[in-house]
C-alpha cells in the first residue's frame, strides 16, 4: 500500500531530546545520581498520567518531590528542560518539502510544554496535524494510539511511515502495522525514508 502520511515524533526527531538531557542536568544539582533520577521521573509520568492530562506540572513535581530530595521551584526545573528542547531546522525543512506531495503530522508524548514550545519557536506551521498525548488522553506507550492516530487521519496504518528515536515506540507502531523508521541520524532517516517516500 502506498504511504500518503509521514508522522514524526518531537523530542528527539524534531527536536533535541531536551527531556532527557534536562532531568539529568536537575538530578547533578541536587546530588542524585543521573540515571536512577531519570528512570524515577519516567516512571512518575506514568503513575501520575502526567503526559496524558491526568496532573499539571505542578502535580507531576510534586509526585517526584515525595520521592526523593528536590530542592528547586517549578520554574527553576521547567529551565533545566524547556531551553534543550533545541528545534532542529534540517528536519523542519524535511517536514516542509515533504508536506508539499505527503500528509505530515506530529505525534508526541511531549505534554503541554509541545504547545508552550510551539509558542516559543512556530513549529506546528510546518506540520498538517499535531497529536499530543496530553490532549489526547492517549500516549505512544499504548500501541492503540498510533491505531486511534491512524483513523483520525482516515487512513490504513500501511499508508503511514512514522519516524522516532525511541525503539520501544517504533516496535508498538511496527505491531499495527506501520511503516517505521528509527531516528539515530539525519542522514540516516532520511536514507531510510526514501523506501517509501520521494524526497
């Protein structure tokens, strides 16, 4: 079936993955070790639903803040993450030229600061749809989102080619039956790509 969509994950494809990068700056700061501090944020996303709307950030700190020593406001941890999420503009070129003979969309798990991010650096312009797990109630952890992505854009999951830096997400839309490529370079999605797009 031939693809018509070309889906693109924001942190870590779009954008630098300023997530990651950030919690792990905080966790030096405060004097955690990174990796542990890390896979404990993760895990509060999920048991709070702070990336399908279930809390603000307010609550999803305060959650992680009952775990372990957090000596710092929201708006100094907000600033340890919202700068890093760099966007990228050799993929927004990609976006663009790829929009003018495909569907582009991005689906993210990236909460409410995708929009603040937005505001920040105009983004969403250069996509046809934006799907956000916090509005959507929905994230890419449960293989039934990229399902529900795919019939919101009245398409087959095989007419959809979705790129993410994130194994785990890719295996889950590989699972439904999309096309997938695995964001580790420009160069190389961009290669891999052309199996099922003209660029």
């Amino acid at each position: 079936m031939k693809v018509s969509t070309v889906i693109f994950d924001f942190g870590g494809v779009i954008a630098e993955e300023g997530w990651a990068k950030g919690v792990r700056i905080i966790a030096e700061k405060c004097g955690h070790e990174p990796e542990g501090f890390f896979e404990l944020c993760v895990q509060a996303i999920t048991d709070t639903g702070f990336c399908l709307g279930k809390v603000d950030e307010y609550g999803y700190w305060e959650a992680v803040k009952k775990q372990v020593s957090l000596p710092m406001s929201i708006t100094e941890l907000r600033n340890e993450i919202l700068p890093r999420f760099v966007v990228r503009p050799y993929v927004i070129e990609l976006a663009e030229k790829l929009g003018r003979k495909y569907r582009t969309a991005i689906l993210s798990d990236q909460t409410h600061w995708l929009d603040e991010l937005n505001e920040r650096d105009g983004f969403f312009k250069s996509f046809q749809h934006v799907f956000n797990s916090y509005h959507d109630g929905n994230s890419k952890q449960n293989p039934a989102y990229f399902t529900e992505t795919c019939n919101k854009l009245n398409i087959f999951p095989q007419e959809a080619v979705f790129i993410d830096d994130n194994k785990g997400n890719i295996a889950r839309a590989l699972g439904v039956g999309m096309n997938a490529v695995l964001y580790e370079t420009f160069e190389q999605t961009a290669d891999e790509l052309k199996k099922y797009v003209e660029i």
